[in-house]
C-alpha cells in the first residue's frame, strides 16, 4: 500500500489542504509521512499492533525537534540525520509500554533514538526471563579467561584475606557435609598427581 493512500495519511493530508490544520511545509510533511511509514512497517514486523494515526504522529513531535528536522532539509541532509545516533525515532514511553505491544498516541514517543535503548535497559529489580538466562548461559559455555587475565585476577585477590568472622561462616557452612567416595577418590588422585611432580 502506498503510503499516500494509508487512511491516517490521507485524512491528515485532506486535513493540511483544506486548512483545518496547522500549516506543515509539504518538504517537512514528505520527510514525516516517510518516518511515520518507516516506523509503522517496524512497529508491525515487530508483531506490534500499530494504532498511531499520521495526525497523532506529528502530534507526538515537539516543535523543537520539528525545527531540528526543519534545518535538515535546508541542509539537505536529512538522510544521514535519521541514521546518525542523535536521530528521532518513534518509541515508547516506558518499559510497561512497551510490553503492552500496543503502539498508540497514549504510549509512544518521538524521541532520540539513545533515549529509546535507555527506555527497555534493565532497572533496580528487573530480573532476566528464563529464556534470557538460557541464551546467556549458552554463549558462555566453552569461553575461558586467557592468561593474562587469570594473571590480573590472581594479582588483585593477593593479599587479600578472609576476616575471622568470615572464616567461621564458611566453615559452619561446611561443617557436617559428608563427601561421597567418589569425591575423596577425585581429590586423592589429584593429590598423588600434584605430589608426582
């Protein structure tokens, strides 16, 4: 569907025409109708259901950044704005949000898209889903510290010791655990093997 024909466009656009609404330049009103449209094809790959109209979408723009991208296009270089790091994206408001899945003038934002990563960035008492822990757990397993780390790391727990009170927590921690025959065997072969040396 081409995007001039998308009914939120079309409206807003009749809208802008007819002069029952602010006036918008129509370079400005191109640039937007293309970000609106980037926006909503995102929003709903992403399995989002999309209700923000074009008219909400510009409602959501203040008019500083609406300046912001006014200068763009005299400078003709609107383009490599909206790939910079500094770039306005439409987001959410909040984590709760954005796990609501539903993108509509009530909880979405038009903001800097450093902002955006910052809105979904874990928080004081977030904790990772199961499948995260997997996924995480997945990608460590087989990694190895190299040498010179093992090094760094056994320089800085030098010197360092357990304070007496610590000390006794730990071995009331153990006291009463019974090994298994198999784990005495472990450790005595390891013994034998270090002594051999």
């Amino acid at each position: 569907m081409n995007l001039q024909d998308h009914p939120s466009v079309r409206q807003f656009l009749d809208s802008i025409r007819s002069g029952h609404s602010p006036s918008v330049e129509p370079e400005l009103l191109d640039v937007l109708a293309w970000r609106y449209d980037a926006a909503r094809r995102y929003q709903i790959n992403e399995g989002v259901d999309f209700q923000l109209t074009f008219a909400e979408f510009i409602a959501l723009i203040t008019p500083s950044r609406m300046n912001t991208i006014r200068k763009a296009i005299k400078k003709g270089t609107v383009d490599s704005f909206f790939r910079c790091k500094s770039r306005y994206v439409l987001s959410w408001k909040s984590s709760e949000a954005y796990e609501t899945r539903v993108m509509n003038f009530a909880n979405a934002a038009f903001i800097n898209a450093e902002d955006s990563k910052r809105v979904n960035q874990f928080k004081a008492g977030d904790t990772h889903s199961e499948e995260s822990k997997s996924k995480i757990r997945a990608k460590k397993i087989g990694t190895t510290h190299s040498d010179e780390t093992k090094a760094k790391m056994s320089e800085a727990k030098r010197g360092t010791t357990h304070s007496d009170e610590t000390r006794q927590k730990m071995a009331e921690a153990k006291r009463g655990r019974k090994m298994s025959e198999e784990t005495k065997a472990k450790i005595r072969a390891a013994m034998l093997a270090r002594r051999a040396q």
